[in-house]
C-alpha cells in the first residue's frame, strides 16, 4: 500500500497541515467539506 505526504494551507487561519493518505482526492474533497479532524477548523 502506498501513501502520499501531503501539505494543505488553510486561508482561514493562516496555517498549512501536513499529513498522509492512500487516497489524496478523497483526502482533499475531505478538506474542502471541512471534514478530516486537524484540518475542520480551519475550512
């Protein structure tokens, strides 16, 4: 099983998370929705 690091940047506070997944698109429709724990409060 592979996984991707990757880096997303939240407008709202300013900050960038780092994190991995198996499946990235799913990962970013997560944060898009405001979904996805670290990354909720910042959508």
């Amino acid at each position: 099983m592979a996984f991707i690091t990757y880096i997303l940047y939240s407008r709202k506070l300013r900050r960038f998370y780092v994190g991995y997944t198996t499946d990235m698109m799913k990962r970013l429709n997560q944060h898009n929705r405001g979904e996805g724990g670290y990354t909720q409060q910042g959508s």
